[in-house]
C-alpha cells in the first residue's frame, strides 16, 4: 500500500509548527492511518524532544490500529495505539500511564475529527452515497446501532429532526416523509443506493443532489457513532489533562463540529466577570487557556489542489497557560 492509501493526513506542517513545541506526553485521539502520529513523532526526534517524549495513538476502529502499527513500526519504543473512543480519552489515557508507568506532562492533543478516506472507501462500511453498501456507518464495527436502525426505527418527525439536526439539511421533512412512504410501500431500507435513490427523488438537480445526499449521509454517520457527544467529551476531558503550555489542535471538516469547538475554547479561555450588570475591576477568575488560533487556520491552495479533503478542514487550537 503506498504510504497515504489509507488516509492522507491534511495539514500536517500546520499540526507539527502548532502542536510540537516541547517534550512531554502527545495524544493523537483519532489515530486512523497514523499520519499525523508518524509526523508528530519525526518532528519529536527531528527537535532532539523524542527522550522526554511519548505518543498515545487511539481510534475506535481496529482497522486504522492495524494500519497505524504498520506505519509506526519505527516509533514501537515511544509510541503505544490502543483501541478505544476519543470520548473518554482521559480514562483510556489514564489507564495506559498506569500500565506502561508514563509520568511525562500532556504537551499536546490531536483530534482529527471525522472518517477516514479508508473507512469512507470501503463500501462495506456503507458510509459512502457513491458505493452500493449496507447501511450501517459504524466507525466502530462492534458498536451496536447502524444507519439502517435509524433509517429503518425511527418515525418521521425522529428522521427529519436527525437530517435537519446533524446535515443542516432544508428539505429534512421531505426527505423524512419519502423514506417513511418507501418503508410503507417497499419495506425495509438496507442498502445505501435505496436511501441515495429516495433523496435523488425529493431533491431535483445534481448539485442539490449532491449536497443534499451529502448532508443525508453525513447526518446518519454523526447519530450512528454520537459524534457530537463524543467529541463534546474529548473537548473538556481533554483541556482538562493538558500540562501548562499543553495546547489541544482540532481539526474539523463541516460547521457543526467547527461551532462546537470555537464555542468551548471560547468558554474556556474567557475570564470570569461574576454576573452581567456588575462592574468589577478584576475578574473573579482569570481563565486558564489562551486561543492560539484567532480564527480557524485553513489549508493552504496547494495543499487542497493535492488533497481535495483539505478543502472543508479547519484547525483550531488552545493553549493551558
Ligand atoms: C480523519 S480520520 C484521522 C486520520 C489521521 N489523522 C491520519 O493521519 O491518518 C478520523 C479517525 O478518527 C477515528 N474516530 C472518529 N471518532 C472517534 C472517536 N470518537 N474515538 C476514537 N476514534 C475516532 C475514525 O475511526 C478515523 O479513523
């Protein structure tokens, strides 16, 4: 396989100059081909960091861990992946410290959010609208709902609540009435070119098509897997175990991830002025965290040209002071 077949990696100069800054424990929370941990650990080695220094990689999908070992094979004394989910990424950290005695500071986190090219491009995984699949969009092939359950259970307002929720998609009533007329008149929806033909249906014109059937797919993907739950976790638990001078780099692929992490580095590097209406001169708490990213960094023109992935990614960052 050659060396970004199973994902490549977007922005990873941006990731290295931001995130690789000192020694200390680094935690790539969303691991998958291992990418971005092969770059942290060069960088780590490159700044003579690598001593001080260790990398836990995590992804809930046992494929990308098989994948990542492959391509970490060099870093076997400085780097351990383990299976598990970003959304408690402190206790899953916790108990490898315990385990492989790491005592060293929490110097970065990485979390780059999403599926993989690998997980989208294997029609098995029925993430893609391109691929006939089943309709099951679990990035952790144990888990216990699939898109099919959803499309399948769930009455009509529960399905347009989901696509309007998670896709931001207009037409979400319209949508969720045909798959509810289908169930009435063909039964159950199990491959993903059904749920793609019901959606052509409602939606005319190929560039609504696509994006409609974009954000279809991509809302079942984010209920499937509770990404926003997940992710919701990993923000707090995660600014909560970084070391001062730690910073947190989260990359993002549409608005609904992107608000949700602007909001919370927001929160958390606001001081506490006490209640609206009463003028203090110091604020009753000083924040811990400072933005390092004003506004979200993007990739550069070449970098999309090259990758066409990197196109919706944007990268925040926040540093514990
Ligand atoms: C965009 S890919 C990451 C690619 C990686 N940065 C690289 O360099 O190859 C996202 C990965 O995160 C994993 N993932 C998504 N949500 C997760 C979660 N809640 N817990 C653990 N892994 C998760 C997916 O399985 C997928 O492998």
């Amino acid at each position: 396989m050659d060396k970004d077949a199973y994902h490549r990696p977007v922005m990873v100069r941006e990731i290295v100059a931001l995130l690789v800054r000192r020694e200390g424990l680094y935690v790539d929370g969303t691991l998958g081909g291992g990418g971005h941990s092969l770059a942290i650990l060069q960088a780590l080695r490159d700044r003579s960091f690598e001593r001080g220094s260790f990398l836990i990689g995590i992804d809930q999908d046992r494929n990308a861990i098989e994948e990542a070992e492959k391509k970490l094979a060099a870093y076997r004394a400085t780097a351990k992946l383990v299976r598990g989910n970003f959304r408690e990424i402190a206790s899953v950290v916790n108990s490898l410290r315990e385990s492989c005695r790491i005592s060293k500071p929490v110097a970065g986190i990485l979390l780059d959010l999403g599926v993989s090219s690998f997980q989208i491009d294997t029609p098995e995984r029925g993430f893609s609208y391109l691929r006939p699949g089943p309709l099951d969009m679990r990035m952790a092939p144990d888990g216990d709902k699939r898109a099919e359950d959803i499309v399948n259970k769930l009455d009509e307002r529960e399905l347009a609540e989901i696509l309007f929720r998670f896709g931001e998609e207009q037409k979400s009533r319209k949508i969720a009435g045909a798959i509810c007329a289908w169930r009435r008149e063909k039964g159950t929806i199990t491959d993903t070119q059904d749920l793609a033909a019901i959606v052509r249906n409602v939606v005319r014109g190929k560039d609504p098509q696509i994006k409609s059937l974009a954000r279809v797919f991509q809302a079942l993907r984010i209920a499937v897997n509770d990404e926003t739950g997940a992710l919701e976790n990993a923000l707090r638990e995660g600014a909560g175990m970084l070391a001062p001078l730690g910073r947190m780099a989260v990359i993002s692929y549409h608005s609904i991830e992107d608000r949700m992490v602007k909001r919370f580095f927001r929160e958390i590097a606001a001081d506490d002025w006490g209640p609206k209406g009463v003028a203090l001169r110091e604020p009753l708490q000083r924040a811990n965290f400072r933005v390092v990213t004003g506004k979200p960094l993007t990739a550069t023109k070449e970098e999309i040209d090259e990758n066409s992935r990197a196109r919706s990614a944007k990268l925040r960052v926040i540093e514990k002071k």
